[in-house]
C-alpha cells in the first residue's frame, strides 16, 4: 500500500505539491486527474524518488521510502513522451529493468516476449525506436515499464501524445490490461472520460491540492467544489440563495453553489396539464451530439444560460419549459 | 563518503587535463607573452607594433579578409543549408557527409587544391585573368574550408524551426521573399551569428592557405609571425605579434561562446516533424552551386596529380615519384606520409584521453551545480581552438628547450602539439552530444532499477562512444593535416611531416615538383578522408544493441 502524507513541493513561490494526502491500497487502480500544471506529475516524481519532497513523506507498506534512492524502489514510470531509449531496439528496451534485476538471458528473453505479446505486440523484439509509430511507442514504454513487475505503475498521461480514436482505443485496452494482471497504479491524465474509465478511484488535483478524491461515479454525482465540477465539463454551476432562489426560480437544495447536471431537464409539454415546470426560457443556441441535443436556455427571469441536455429536436428562438430531477443536482462546498 | 568519491571522480580528470593543458598550453602561451611584452612593458610592446606602417597593414588585412571570407561563406552557404534542412531528396545524406569533407582536409592540401585550379585554368598569370596570390585566393580558399560550417551550424537549426509558422506567414499574405526576411531569417540569427563567429575566428588565424595562396605579398598576422620567427628569426617581434593576436582570439572566442549560449537557451526542443516540401529547380541550383563551390578543387587537384605534363594525357608518375629523395626535402615524400600517421596514433590517443577528462568535468559539473569548474574548462578549451596554431609552435619553439622537460629537439614533441590542436576538437564533440541526451532518459533508466553509476554507463557513454569516434576522427585529421605548430619545430628528417613536406613542394617552382606536390596533396586528402568516414561510420555501428 502507498501512502503520502503531507507531501509539500515548492518550486520558487509556485508550490506544485501543497500538503497532498493520498492513499493507494495493493491492487488499486488511482487516477490523478487535474489540469496541465496542477502538479500532477510532481507527484509522481515525487513518489518515484525522482523529487525530492520538501515535507511530508512517501511510504510503501509502511516503511518510510526517503532514504531509498530512485533505482531501488521497484517502482514503474511511464513517461508522458515515452523516453524510449533510441539507441536500443524494442527487445533491448523492454528488457532494461530486467537486466537490472540480473536476470538471466533465457528467462529475460521469455519475459520480454511475454510482455510484447501482452501488450500487443508481438514479434516486435528487433524493431528500431525510430520506426514506431505513436501508438507502438506507447506500448513498448508500457511493455517497458511492466516487464520488471514492479510493486506499483505510475503512468504520467500515457496517452497524452495519441489522437482522439487512438487514444479511446487504448483507454480501454489499458483498462483490461491493468486489471487483468492486477497490479497497483496511480494514473495521471487531464482527460475525465480516460480518468473515469480507469480508476477504480479518482483524485481531482487542483494548484497543488487534491481538491476532491472518490469513486468516479460519487465525483460525477457530487463534486463538491466548483472548480472540481466545471473541471469535469459541468456547465452549471449556479449560486442558490435562501429558500432555495436561483436567478430563474427555485430549486430543492441548500444555500450556496450547486450543480445542476445538464441530463436533469426534462421537457414540459405544454398541452399534457399535471408537471409543473421549473424552469422557462428561450433557446440560443443547439447543438446536434448524435444521440441528443445540447442546447444554450436563456432563462426567462434572470438571463441565465443553461445547458440543457435533451433528447427531442429544438431550433433556436424555440421557447421551452423544462422540470428538473432533484437526484441529478448537488450541493457544493464553497 | 559519497561525497568524497564524487570530488575525487570530478577533480583527478581535472587535474590531468590541467597538467597537460598548463605543460603545453599554457607555459608555451606565456613564454610567448613574457617574451613578446618583453622588458619593455605592455604599452611599448603594442606602440611599437601598432607604430609600425607594415604591421598595421597587416592587421588591417588580417581583419578585413576574415570580415569579407565570413560573409562571403554565409552568403553562398545559406542558400545550401536551407535547402538541406527544408528538402528531401535521395542522396541528401551522402551530400552532407561529403560537403563535411573541405573542412577536414588539411590547409596545406586546400591551398594546393587552388593552386592546382589556377594552374589548370591558366589564372595563375599571364591570362586573362590572375587569382594566383591574389586576396581572391585567399577568400575562394576561406570559403570552401568553412562552407560546412555554415551548412552544419545553421541547417540543423533551421530543421529545427517549425516550417508551419512559414506557411502560416505565407497565409497571411507574405511573399516567399517576405517570408525568408521576416519570419526565417529572425530565427536563424542566432545560429548565423554563432557561425560567423566560428567561420570568422578560423579565417582570422588562417595560416597555411594565407602562406601559400597569397604568396609573398598578402600577410596576416599568424603568416607574419612566421616570418618573424622563422625566416628572419626576430623572436621579439614575433613574439609581440602573437600577443595581438591572442587579444584578437580571446575576445573572439567570448564572443562566440556568448553567441552560443544565447542560441541555447533561445531554442526549444521540436517535438514536431516537418512535412517535406515540393523539390524544384532551387534544389538543383544549390547542389549545382555546392558541387562547384566544393567539388571542382578536389576533382581538379585529383585531375593535376594525374596529368602527364606539357604533352598531355595521364600518368601515375607523379605518385611514383612520391618515394624519390628530392633535394628540397630531407627524406622522401613517402617517408613524410609515414611520420605523419606514425605521428597521428598517439596524438590522436593523448587527444581522446585529455579531451575526454576535460568532457568529464565540463558535463559533471554543469550537472552538480559547480558550473564555475565547467564555464571554466568549456571556455578555457575553446581558446586552444582559436588560439593559432602558430602561436602555440611558437610557445614550443621558446619554452620547450629548458625547465622541467626538455623535449624541443625530442620527436615526442611532434604528437604532443598535434594533441594540443586536436583536443577542442575532441571536446567541442563531445560535450553538445552529452548534452543532447534526454534528461527524461536517465530518470526512466533510474527508475527501471539502474544505479546512478549504471546510468552513465547504459545511457552517457552510449552516447559518449559515438562521440569519441567522431572526436577520434577530427583529431587524426587534424594530426595528419597540422601545419602552423608544426612548422616551427625542428628540421630532421623524423619530424618531416606530410603537410611540411607538401608545403615545401608547393613553394618550389617546376613542373616535376609541382606533380608530386598534387600527388602527395591527393594523398593526404585520401588519408583524411578516410579517417573521418571510418570513425563516422564506426560511431554510427556502435549505437544499435548491446
């Protein structure tokens, strides 16, 4: 198990670790997800041995790892940019780590063929760094990376240097990797949707700071905090006064910010009597997403702008009313 | 412990390059101030020089030559350097290593490269036109020596640059020119300045082109301090005019070293690769103006040692005639060959090793913080670079003679100047690949399980062996093509040399002499040659693998 405890890095003024408290149990999958700059990566780092802290401290089933130098911790990094080393070919890469542990070449042969082929690529032993393509690269840092059996994986946006479909593909790849060989992981991304397909938990870093920490599903549902939710692509972030007064009416939660999630409105067709909409406005703006529409509601009192999630067809000038479920809105911490 | 260890790693290499450098550098370089200040104090030393009429003439050509051989390198070689970083064509390798060539080929062999073009041409008077030891000798030779230095220098800046901001200058309505003028040419000035201060140092100290191509009325400062010392044996004034030029040098090499500084941190590291552009005729006038500008002297001298003489046709005569006893020389051409590469091995050995200390602490100490140690023997290296080879001869010729060694009539002198000249070679290819490694690379071998001390060895001297295989190269060319130190030491027939025997040749008028001076200048160039593409080359096989 890792734990960090106060764990405080400072760069100048700047601190990119700000106190972080974390906890990654054996066999758990962690995704630190934060914007570029959050000091998510000096976490990492840090936790490699590659950063020293200056407070707080790193340790692996309790043993306190300060004193322990980079290369004798058995832990596995993965570069955002790979750094393969490009004089070596796939097989001399791979087999790095393993020739540090002193394994001997038949078995190191066996394990290097093992997880190539674990990783997709099998038969790619002789291949020169150069001639890979992005996506092969990934594989063979990963490879790289796995081959050793380290006691935790720390992947640093493993993804990061794909395109949009590349990357989907590989989320869920990686996904079914890590949890078929069942090993210990903090991943570090910027992307929510890669963050929340892989983590059995994740940690959402903001200047320094783990700002908000849990299941995917708990931080979707309930942020907490502003930014957390803006951060996770929630548009409305609205300040609900007493009794429950918004800018366009009233909603069923607690003075001070809220969340209200862009799936919680439901049309109110005018000619069926019986719901009472919650909220009316004009439509500014749609957006066509596939399988529904997004559009921009300017509400009628307060010259709000919502984003409203919904499935039927709309044009712009349209006036609509809408209901809103209660469970798909959340109270946030200030 | 540790610590202790570290300091001992870092300060024994310093030492050594130390010793070494202070034995045959330094001491040499002061014996030739404290002679050339003399009792008479720094300001009579530079009145009397700068008094003199002849002097400041010299100066003034040594300045303005240097000044007209940069642009004019610049100028011609940019065009080419652009072409190669923007362009993709078949054989685009092949130029580049062959484009290398002219600048290690020895001086000597450069000047009797032109002078065989003139003959062949019929410019070396009585024609239409005279080159021959005119200031036009003189800028062509500059020129094809430091033309790959531009074509290196600035072509591996500009692939860096990223050509979507040209298209994007081009979109928004700039002309091609426009484009060249506004967006390329701000970028590249860093990396035109830090050329043209290289380019302008080596023409600036320029000697065995200046000897020979400009006969006996063009001088420069390092030719006239041959003069001096050798052929009216006035050490005092020599001496004076060493310590103008090293002045001149040593301001050179901080501006330069500054120049290059600024391009380091300039530069971001590219981490896109460029589309390839459409080939037209720009190509093909580059590489047309290249193939003149470098290939027609070597083909033309090739053509000159082949040449039967006044009746026409080819011969091998003139290389035949290599191993005849000639007057002129104390032994035979063939014999100069053989002490030049018998003088090569260990010059080339003390280089790697001296040059590979002095590596060391430039890098570890730039890595520890202790950048002091490094600025120092990164600065301090250089000079030897610039530094006229002259000037160092010169520095044997008054000190070597007496104190703790007394080597100056000792052959082992030979390989020990030749290693003085060749070390910042070494280093200056050796540091900027150390440096090239990817920080990213070690901490990803650290973190995989290899010590610190493992690190180095998988990932520092991977790099380092290439890079010591292409030092190895520079430094034997430069062993076989050392002229300006050499021609102070001695005459005996052990220390002839390739070179010296190739210049006394050249300045003997006839038909026969100057066949075989064509001849050994061939050889000498095939030899060059070869020993920089095999280091290259076996650099190259070291990289892949275990």
């Amino acid at each position: 198990m890792l734990t960090v405890s106060g764990a405080t890095v400072a760069f100048g003024r700047v601190k990119a670790l700000d106190l972080i408290d974390l906890e990654v149990a054996t066999g758990e999958i962690v995704a630190i997800l934060g914007p570029s700059g959050c000091g998510k990566s000096t976490l990492l780092r840090a936790v490699a041995g590659l950063q020293p802290l200056d407070t707080g401290e790193v340790r692996w089933d309790g043993e306190d790892l300060s004193g322990l130098p980079v290369h004798r911790r058995d832990f596995g990094l993965m570069f955002q940019e790979h750094a393969l080393f490009p004089h070596r070919d796939v097989a001399a890469n791979v087999a790095f780590g393993l020739r540090m542990q002193k394994m001997e070449a038949a078995s190191r042969r066996r394990r290097v063929r093992d997880v190539l082929a674990l990783v997709g690529l099998a038969g790619f032993e002789e291949r020169q760094i150069a001639t890979l393509s992005g996506g092969e690269a990934q594989r063979v840092a990963l490879a790289r990376s796995l081959a050793p059996k380290p006691q935790l994986l720390m992947l640093d946006e493993p993804l990061g240097s794909l395109d949009r479909p590349r990357r989907e593909e590989l989320t869920e790849e990686l996904r079914s990797l890590l949890r078929g060989i069942g090993i210990t992981v903090l991943h570090v991304t910027h992307d929510h949707d890669e963050a929340f397909a892989v983590g059995d938990r994740v940690a959402v870093m903001q200047s320094g700071r783990i700002a908000r920490i849990g299941t995917p599903a708990d931080i979707w549902h309930d942020p907490h905090r502003g930014e957390v939710a803006r951060f996770l692509g929630h548009a409305n972030v609205v300040t609900v006064g007493e009794d429950g007064a918004v800018p366009w009416g009233r909603l069923p939660v607690p003075a001070g910010p809220a969340v209200v999630r862009a799936d919680a409105f439901s049309r109110v067709d005018d000619s069926v009597p019986g719901d009472d909409p919650v909220v009316t406005g004009t439509v500014a703006d749609v957006r066509f997403r596939g399988d529904r529409f997004e559009l921009r509601l300017r509400t009628d009192p307060g010259d709000f702008e919502l984003l409203v999630r919904d499935p039927h067809p709309a044009a712009t000038g349209d006036r609509l009313s809408y209901t809103i479920d209660p469970a798909k809105m959340a109270g946030l911490s200030s | 412990m540790r610590r202790l260890a570290r300091a001992v790693i870092l300060v024994l290499p310093a030492l050594a390059v130390g010793g070494f450098m202070a034995l045959f550098f330094v001491w040499p370089i002061g014996g030739v101030i404290a002679r050339g200040l003399g009792g008479s104090g720094p300001a009579a030393v530079l009145g009397d020089v700068l008094g003199s009429e002849s002097h400041r003439s010299v100066i003034w050509f040594t300045v303005w030559q240097a000044a007209v051989s940069t642009a004019l390198t610049v100028a011609v070689a940019l065009p080419a350097a652009g072409a190669m970083a923007r362009l993709q064509f078949r054989g685009q390798r092949i130029v580049r290593a062959l484009s290398t060539v002219p600048f290690v080929l020895p001086t000597v062999v450069v000047a009797a490269a032109f002078e065989g073009l003139f003959d062949r041409f019929n410019l070396s008077g009585g024609g239409a036109l005279t080159l021959r030891h005119t200031v036009w000798a003189i800028l062509l030779a500059h020129v094809f020596f430091n033309y790959a230095v531009v074509l290196r220098t600035v072509g591996a800046h500009w692939s860096a640059l990223d050509a979507r901001v040209e298209d994007q200058a081009r979109v928004l309505g700039a002309s091609r020119l426009k484009v060249f003028r506004r967006v390329v040419l701000p970028r590249l000035a860093p990396s035109i300045a830090a050329a043209s201060a290289i380019v302008f140092l080596f023409s600036f100290t320029s000697f065995g082109v200046v000897l020979v191509l400009g006969g006996p009325t063009r001088a420069t400062i390092e030719t006239e301090i041959y003069r001096y010392a050798v052929t009216r044996i006035d050490l005092e004034t020599a001496a004076a005019l060493a310590v103008v030029q090293l002045v001149a040098v040593v301001a050179l090499v901080v501006v330069s070293n500054a120049l290059e500084r600024r391009r380091a941190v300039a530069e971001p590291a590219a981490s896109f690769a460029n589309a390839p552009r459409r080939r037209g005729l720009g190509l093909v006038v580059n590489l047309a103006l290249m193939a003149a500008i470098l290939g027609l002297p070597i083909a033309v001298l090739v053509e000159r040692s082949l040449a039967a003489g006044r009746g026409g046709g080819y011969t091998l005569r003139n290389y035949n005639a290599l191993a005849d006893r000639v007057n002129l020389l104390p032994d035979t051409a063939l014999a100069a060959l053989r002490n030049s590469l018998t003088f090569a091995v260990p010059a080339t050995s003390l280089a790697l090793l001296v040059g590979g200390a002095a590596t060391l602490v430039v890098i570890r100490s730039g890595r520890r913080g202790g950048r002091g140690l490094g600025r120092f023997f990164d600065v301090g290296l250089t000079l030897p670079l610039g530094t006229s080879a002259v000037t160092v001869g010169l520095g044997f010729l008054l000190v070597l003679n007496r104190g703790p060694i007394d080597i100056r009539t000792s052959v082992i002198i030979v390989p020990i100047a030749h290693a003085v000249v060749g070390i910042p070679f070494v280093v200056r290819t050796l540091v900027p690949m150390l440096r090239t490694v990817n920080p990213r690379t070690r901490e990803a071998a650290a973190v995989l399980g290899a010590s610190p001390r493992r690190v180095q060895r998988e990932v520092d001297l991977r790099v380092a062996a290439r890079g010591l295989a292409v030092g190895a190269g520079f430094a034997f060319a430069v062993s076989l093509g050392e002229f300006g130190a050499t021609s102070f030491i001695p005459r005996r027939p052990e220390t002839l040399t390739a070179p010296l025997a190739l210049f006394r040749l050249l300045g003997t008028p006839g038909e026969t002499l100057r066949g075989q001076a064509m001849a050994l200048a061939v050889a000498l160039m095939a030899l060059t040659a070869v020993a920089v593409f095999v280091m290259d080359l076996w650099g190259d096989s070291r990289r892949g693998g275990f």
